[in-house]
C-alpha cells in the first residue's frame, strides 16, 4: 500500500492516468474529475478516521452494472447477458488494527461490525450492516483472519436505477477484504457468491446471483446460471462506441415503494410452471415439455404464468443470439434482438405496468418517447424489474445529444444517462 502523501502527489502529476483512461471509458482531457474523485475519497478517510497523510491506504473501486440481455430470466437459473458500466463505487481503506469494521459512506454515514460477532442477526435484516457482516463471516469461513478495517466510500452509482447499486457496495466490500486481508487469492467470481450469500443470509433478499457476476467481473459477460453453485460464464469482446452506439440508461421516475407483489409475482409465476412440471425452475423444465403442457397450465395457473414462462424461453434464447451478433461483429441483428426482447417483455412478462392506475405509466411513456426521439434507429427495452426504475436505449452517436435532450425534457434534468462499458470489474486502483 501507499501512503494517502504518495497517492495524492501520484494522481497529479498524471502516474494512473493509463489506468483511470482505460477503466473509465475516456481521453486523458477528461481524466481530471476522475483524478479529484479519488483524492476527495483519500482526503474524506483521513478526515473522518482521524488518519494523517503518512497513512498506508488502497484505493478501491467496483462498477455497477447494466443487463443487455434476460430479462426476469436468472431467477429461474436460465441465461442472461449483462455488462458493467462507467458508474462506480470507489473506497479508500486500511486495517484500523482493532476488531471493529468502520465504513463511512457518503450520503448515509458510519457503519460499524464487530468482527467477533459474525452469526446472522435477525434485527439486522435490510441494512447496510448486515451485509458487511455476512461477507465478513463468509471470508472468515474461508480461513482468512478477519479483523478491523476503516473505509471511507463514495458512489456514483445511483440508488433504484437498474445499475445495481447494492451489488455494487457489496462487491466493493468484497474487493476491499480480498486485498487488505486475503492477498487477492480470492477470485471475483468468488467475490460474487460471497456478495450473494451476504444478501440472501444475512440481508434477508432472496436475490440471483446475476447483479453481483455483472459488477464483479467487468465487461461484457454472458451467464448460464443454471449449475446453481457454479454458473457459466463467458466473457464477450464488444466496444458498442465502436459499432457508432451510445448505451443509455433512462430514469423514468416510477415509484417502486408499492411494487413488491408485483416484482414477487414474476418469479412466483413461473416458478409455479415449474413446479406444475415436476420440477424446481424453469431452467429444468424442457420447452417442448412445456409448450405441450400449456392447454392443461392454462387451466391450472392462469394465463399470465403461461405467458411469462413464454418470455422466459424466447429470452433465454435470444441472448445466445445476442452473443452470437456481437462475436460476429453484426450489430443490427444485435438491436433487432433487444428490440425483440423489449416487446417480449411488455407483451408476455408484463412487466412494463400494474395497470393500477392508468393515468400514471411511466416507464410505458418513457419507452413510447425513447421511440419517438429514436425515429426508427437505434433500439429501446424495458431495464431490470422493470413497472419503474429504468428503461434501456442503444442510440446512435450522431442522435446522442437530441435523444438525451428529448428524454431529460419529458422525465426531467438528468433522466437519461451515457453510459460505457468498463473493462473491469471489481479492482484495486492503487495499493
């Protein structure tokens, strides 16, 4: 590690301008808020942990991330196609010599774990301390010695945005203890489960596994989770920037606070299918078997099950066409695969609006005007859960600045995002 004297004297005089150009997607001309970022972290951890500048520190940082393809398909171990994104969470941190973890996190605060306390904690359930606690036991399990850090966290990742912000934390955390305690030896894919783990023991969300892949390993990467405790992945070489595309990421406004049935209700459906099958998810279930069985299904689940598993088969099905596009370099069959998998997803998965109340459909407004600014070109689908939070749009470049300024003026000042795919993962900066 290096001093926070050393780290901020290397940032300016431009020693990881190489590193910072080819995580963040820019020029050395556009470095310079990058370069303020890191030192504002490095000056926030000796400020708050009461450190002076000769303190040994590593700069950390995990990305989060974007799903290109699958969409509601990894609950049901089946094949998703997800990237990382520009947007991260960056942490300078050290060993504080004590038993206690202290991370502060700009925006929300200090959280401390005691590292002797590692058993789940009922109380704890939905907060930030219990997923730190949960990745604590979970390395302490793996026979490294746990003991006390201070972290000082900044993010750029916003909350309820599809960007998969507590994935990202937990990856972050995860990258921390792997580098001030386990030499590294612990693999991001590793990191992944760990984060997983955390969630769903400790945290109390029976999450996928999808969110944590996508923000540890980095880049474009497709995922067959079906082997629960060993998903496939493959890594996938694609520059959209260079096929004249921008990602975007639009922030529709929805309110996701009275969505839980909603968002339950997708995965409960087609789990039922499954089950009505004789089997766990839809992953095992072959599709003829299914598509014989639906007269009977009807009968027993309801339509809308049907339909839903519908959209899981076609979408599975089509990020493997999506791999197969981008490895062959054949960019409109790639958007017309999105295009196809936005309508699945609104006319099958339904996962678009409740219908509750007709007078408010945000993210449906937002893919009709995507529509409309895009006039024709490009590609828009409905992101992640999907009834709010974010829809998805590959534009054209030379169409970025009047599709953003379309977007902003319907949903408001910042809705739609720029993004880029980062090379990397979960990473350490600087040590």
């Amino acid at each position: 590690m290096r001093t926070i004297e050393s780290i901020k004297k290397s940032l300016n005089n431009g020693e990881f301008d190489t590193l910072l150009s080819h995580i963040y997607c820019r020029p050395a001309e556009q470095l310079q808020p990058y370069r303020e970022r890191i030192g504002r972290v490095a000056e926030g951890f000796t400020k708050e942990f009461e450190r002076d500048e000769k303190t040994e520190a590593a700069i950390f940082s995990a990305p989060g991330r974007t799903e290109i393809g699958g969409n509601h398909t990894d609950h049901q171990r089946g094949k998703v196609l997800t990237g990382s994104v520009d947007l991260d969470a960056i942490a300078c941190a050290a060993p504080n010599g004590t038993g206690t973890v202290r991370i502060f996190s700009e925006g929300y605060g200090m959280t401390a774990v005691d590292c002797s306390e590692l058993a789940p904690v009922k109380e704890e359930e939905n907060t930030t301390k219990s997923i730190i606690r949960g990745m604590l036991a979970a390395i302490a399990e793996k026979g490294y010695p746990v003991t006390g850090f201070d972290a000082y966290i900044t993010s750029d990742v916003p909350g309820g945005s599809g960007l998969s912000s507590s994935a990202c934390f937990e990856v972050l955390v995860g990258v921390i203890l792997n580098g001030l305690f386990c030499k590294n030896e612990i693999s991001l894919a590793e990191i992944a489960r760990i984060g997983q783990y955390a969630e769903n023991v400790y945290f109390g969300k029976p999450s996928g596994l999808l969110d944590q892949m996508g923000c540890a390993l980095g880049g474009i990467v497709s995922i067959d989770f079906l082997k629960k405790e060993a998903p496939e992945y493959h890594e996938v070489e694609f520059d959209f920037a260079s096929a004249g595309y921008a990602l975007c990421i639009i922030d529709t406004g929805g309110d996701h606070s009275d969505l839980t049935g909603d968002y339950a209700a997708v995965p409960a459906e087609m789990k039922s299918v499954a089950e009505a099958l004789g089997k766990e998810v839809l992953s095992e279930v072959d599709e003829k078997e299914f598509y014989r069985a639906v007269p009977e299904l009807r009968k027993q689940l309801g339509d809308r099950a049907v339909m839903r598993a519908i959209h899981y088969y076609a979408d599975c099905r089509r990020v493997e066409q999506q791999v197969e596009a981008l490895e062959q370099n054949a960019f409109d069959r790639f958007l017309g695969l999105v295009t196809e998998s936005g309508y699945s997803s609104y006319m099958y998965l339904q996962n678009v609006d409740t219908y509750r109340d007709p007078a408010h459909q945000p993210v449906a407004l937002a893919l009709a005007m995507a529509g409309h600014y895009l006039k024709g070109r490009g590609a828009r689908r409905v992101h992640g859960g999907g009834f709010a939070g974010t829809i998805q749009a590959f534009v054209p470049l030379d169409m970025v600045d009047e599709f953003r300024a379309g977007m902003d003026s319907v949903l408001g000042q910042g809705a739609c995002r720029v993004t880029y795919i980062r090379p990397l993962g979960g990473c350490v900066l600087v040590d």
